[in-house]
C-alpha cells in the first residue's frame, strides 16, 4: 500500500473483485471469497469492503451480525451498571481482515473504527460489540482499541459501544462514508 493510497468503505455487492484477496489466513480468505455474498443475501450478516479509491481493489473487509449476550457473561464492573435483563443486545464483528499488501498501514484499525461507528448509528439498541479473536495477535490488536476478553472466555472480547466512542477520537478512521 502506498503513501497515496486512499481508501472508501462500503457495503460488499458484486462490483467488488473477491477472487485475489489474502489476508494470510486460509479461513478468513475462503470465508470472504466463498461466503459472504451468501451471507448477505440471506441477512445473516453484513459485509462491508474497504476499496481502493484509485484501483478498485479491495483493501480488507468486515462483518457484523446482530446477537446477544447473557448479562452475567460481560465483566462485573460493566454488568453492574445495568438494568438486571437476563441478556443484552451486542453486535458480533465476526470477521476482519487486511490484504497482505495493505497490512501494518492503518487499514484494519480504519476497518474497526467504521464498524464501530455504524454499530453506534443502526436504529437497533446495541450495548456491546463483541469480537472472536482467531489468535493471540489478533487478540493483542484488538485490545489496543479498549476490547477486553470476556471472563473465562479464551478469545472473546468485549467492548461496549459507549465507550468505543469515547475513544473513536483517538482512532485513524481515514476513509470516506459512502
Ligand atoms: C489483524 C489485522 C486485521 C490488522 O490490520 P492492519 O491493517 O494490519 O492493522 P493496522 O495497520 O490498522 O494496525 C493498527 C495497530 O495495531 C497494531 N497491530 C496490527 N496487527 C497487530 C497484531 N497482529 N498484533 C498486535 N498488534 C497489531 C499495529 O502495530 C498498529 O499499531 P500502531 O498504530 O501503534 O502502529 C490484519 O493484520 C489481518 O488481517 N490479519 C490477518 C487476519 C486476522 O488476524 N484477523 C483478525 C480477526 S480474528
């Protein structure tokens, strides 16, 4: 990725060239190549593509899907500040990923924030996102923005979306809105 390069996130549709995406992991590549358009035509989750301004070329990609989690699973200091519901909305950024060539360059934290953000903005009342970190690097990545794993949990994380927003300020979020 170049200095120059800008980059637009935007909802994945059938302009966006899947084929050469790879992020250097097997799953995440297949999952975006094979998978997501199906799931998103059938509402299982969104998908969203961070396209090169310039080329096209697709740069990362993320995915949300709506869920929800037992109260008594978030950590003590962040259930006990709320109403005794048995469970709590959440949005599950299920998959994230950066091509190869465009990682170290910001791309995947600019991928987190806009989720972060169009998280805070949907209609729906959502208190937490939560993310399934696939290693401890990723875990380490996500931590970095204020996720904290889940008590008993090996690697899921939380974090509410209040508190994403406080921090979104000290975030790289670069890329337009569509
Ligand atoms: C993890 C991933 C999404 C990060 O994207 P990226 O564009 O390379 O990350 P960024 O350039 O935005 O990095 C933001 C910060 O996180 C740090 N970081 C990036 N990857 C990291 C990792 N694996 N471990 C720890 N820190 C990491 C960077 O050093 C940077 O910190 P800095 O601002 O102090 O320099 C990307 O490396 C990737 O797609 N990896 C393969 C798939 C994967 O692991 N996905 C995670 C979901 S399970």
């Amino acid at each position: 990725m170049r200095a120059t390069e800008s980059f637009r996130i935007e909802p994945l549709s059938s302009v966006h060239d899947r084929s050469g995406f790879s992020s250097g992991s097997a799953p995440l590549d297949r999952y975006f190549r094979e998978q997501a358009s199906q799931d998103v035509k059938r509402r299982i989750a969104t998908c969203f593509v961070a396209v090169n301004a310039q080329t096209g070329e697709v740069g990362g990609f993320y995915t949300l899907a709506a869920t929800s989690i037992v109260l008594d699973a978030l950590t003590p200091d962040i259930a006990k500040k709320l109403p005794r519901y048995p469970v709590v909305p959440a949005a599950l950024l299920g998959r994230l990923a950066v091509s190869g060539r465009c990682q170290g360059k910001g791309l995947g934290s600019a991928l987190l924030g806009d989720a972060l953000i169009r998280t805070s903005r949907t209609e729906i009342g959502v208190f937490v996102m939560l993310v399934d970190a696939k290693d401890d690097a990723a875990q380490r990545f996500y931590e970095r923005y204020g996720f904290s794993l889940l008590p008993g949990e090996v690697r899921r994380l939380s974090l509410p979306i209040a508190t994403a927003l406080r921090q979104l300020a000290t975030m790289h979020v670069p890329t337009k809105r569509p």
